[in-house]
C-alpha cells in the first residue's frame, strides 16, 4: 500500500487579488470544507 502525504499551506487557493495589486488572504478557506477527506 501507498502512503500519501498532503500538505496544505494555505497557498493562493484562498487568496484574492486586492486594490492596489497585492494578495490577501480570504476569510474563508475552501479547503477546509473538505476536512472529512483528511481525517
């Protein structure tokens, strides 16, 4: 059997392009929704 390792930093799936051009953070993470696949 193969083990599978997931690492979930946040990256820019849960980000948006904000005024003036730089990155942040949403406040809420789609990932997150799918906790039951991790557990």
């Amino acid at each position: 059997m193969k083990t599978i390792l997931v690492l979930h930093t946040g990256g820019t799936i849960s980000m948006s392009k904000v005024a003036g051009g730089s990155v942040a953070p949403n406040e809420k993470n789609p990932l997150m929704e799918q906790e039951a696949l991790f557990s």
